[in-house]
C-alpha cells in the first residue's frame, strides 16, 4: 500500500495517535517539571487540554467509522428483521440531523474564534476546528451507513 493511501485511509487513527501521543509527552513533562523542579510547565497543561479535545473529537469519528459507538440494543433485537431495519435508518437520520447541526455551529464557533489562547499563544480556531471537520466525517460514514440500511430496507421482503 502506498504511503498516500495509507494516510488517505487511516488518517482519523494518525491524527487521534498523535494527539494522544502529544498530550501523553506534555503531562509527563508536566508531572517532571511540577515534582522534579517544583515549577508546572504552564504551556504543557494547555497543550495537554487542546489535544485532549481534539483526541475526543477525533476519536468519535474514528469509532463512526468502525462501527464501534456505545449501542443499546436489547430491545431492538427482540423486533423482526424489518423493525431493525427501521430502527437503523430512523438512528442514522438522527445522527445525520445532528452532525449537520454541529457542523453549522462548529463552522460559527470556528470562524468567530479570533482570540489566542493564553501560554501557548495559538489562535483558537486551531482548537475549534475539529467540531466541524469531526462531524463532517462522521456525517460521510453515516451516509454510507443509511445507503446501505434503506438497501437491506428494499431487500426485505414485502
């Protein structure tokens, strides 16, 4: 596999490993400068915190895109295969309405964050970034998740 498609296909992993590598690295450095020298690295909270919600934001995609998200089902098991069905595609209009929604919002917050955060004097919207661009993957894998749930919906038998 070249190295273009692996990063094409694995880029949500690359991005959330990095982040938890990132934010792994400046609490250790945290936890050194705090207990070692008796002086908090100010910077290395910040960095901790920012790759923190990116690492979350991320991560949920990368959880849409495996199919790997919390779901209660027990009751939905008990219904026929139709009812299933149903089900599925009434959950991803749900999560479609909802990634659209955080989109919209994620791109207001995005493109009115003009401050700088406080030690690592970064414009905001390096943070604020990942709510629209996490929920605008999201949104792709769940199109592709109700393409097929109205097919299996078409295949069911009258």
């Amino acid at each position: 596999m070249s190295p273009i498609r692996f990063v094409g296909r694995y880029l949500e992993e690359i991005v959330a490993c990095a982040c938890l590598l990132v934010m792994c690295l400046a609490t250790f450095a945290n936890v050194v400068g705090r207990y070692a020298a008796n002086t908090p690295i100010q910077w290395a909270e910040e960095l901790a915190r920012y790759t923190f919600i990116w690492l979350v934001f991320v991560g949920a995609a990368v959880c849409t895109k495996r199919g790997r998200h919390i779901a209660v089902d027990a009751a939905v098991n008990l219904l026929p295969a139709s009812g299933r069905v149903w089900c599925r595609v009434v959950v991803d209009v749900a999560v479609l309405s909802l990634m659209a929604i955080l989109i919209y919002y994620g791109m207001i917050l995005t493109l009115s964050a003009t401050q700088k955060t406080s030690t690592l004097d970064i414009p905001t919207y390096y943070i604020y970034v990942v709510i629209p661009l996490s929920a605008l993957s999201v949104l792709v894998r769940t199109l592709a998740e109700l393409k097929q749930s109205l097919r299996a919906l078409r295949a069911l038998p009258s």
